[in-house]
C-alpha cells in the first residue's frame, strides 16, 4: 500500500505541472512592466549628473589656444598663385582664406556638391585639373608655396 500512495503521489504533480506552467507565464508578463519603469529612473539618475558635469566645465577656466609657428609663417606665393591671392608673402591660412574668398567671388563652386571646386583658368594653373575637392585643395596650394 506505501508504494500505491507513492503512485499516486508522482502521479499527482504530474497532473498539476501544466498549470504551474501557465501560472509563471502570468508572471513574466507582470515582470516586464516594472522592467519598463525602472528604466526612466535610470535616465533620471544620468540626467542629474549631467548637469554636474556641465557645472565643473564652467568652474575651470579655459586656456586660449595659440596658433601653431608654422602656420603663421608667411610664405611667398608661386607667379601662379600670386595672380589669385597677390604676391606679398602670407600664412599659410591666410592664402586659403584668400583663395575661398575668390572662389565664392567668382561663383566656381560646385552647385550641386558644395566640397567641389570647379577651377577657372588662374584656378587650372594652380590644381592641374578642371575640378578639385576642397580636401584636396590644401595639399595642392602646398605646392605653389615656399
């Protein structure tokens, strides 16, 4: 009779398992709307210490940057660049800055990609090609300096 119970003991739970099952299913529902909640708080906590930081950035004064040697060493223009941005010796930015103000002058930037410079004769001289990247421009002025 002590194994009969036993039986019917396994055989009971067994019975029973399929509910427990539906039961945590509930419960994992239930779990992800706190999930949901706890995830604002997070976002409050980092948006308290942002604030903070902003704060210490403005505490500490800032140190001026000074320019680098080598680019303000006046440099004199090739007889080709001369015709562009005059013959006077100029910084290196100085003789870009000069060469965009020509170009927006003259209207030769590309309309339909803005980093595009579409070269004039006096430009062709200089880049070698009929259309040059702005990024590219740089390396090319290097060359018509000394």
């Amino acid at each position: 009779m002590a194994t009969a119970k036993k039986a019917a003991a396994k055989k009971a739970p067994a019975k029973k398992a399929p509910a427990k099952k539906a039961a945590p299913a509930k419960k994992a529902v239930a779990k992800k709307a706190p999930a949901k909640k706890a995830a604002p708080a997070k976002k409050a906590v980092a948006k308290k210490a942002a604030p903070a930081k902003k704060a210490a950035a403005k505490k500490a004064p800032a140190k001026k940057r000074t320019p680098n040697a080598a680019f303000m060493k006046a440099l004199t223009p090739s007889p080709q660049l001369a015709a562009v941005v005059g013959s006077n010796p100029l910084p290196r930015t100085e003789v870009v800055s000069k060469l965009w103000a020509y170009i927006k002058k003259n209207k030769l930037q590309d309309s339909a990609n803005k980093r595009m410079v579409n070269a004039d004769a006096k430009l062709k001289d200089i880049f070698g090609k009929s259309q040059v990247s702005m990024f590219e421009m740089a390396g090319l002025i290097g060359k018509h300096v000394k």
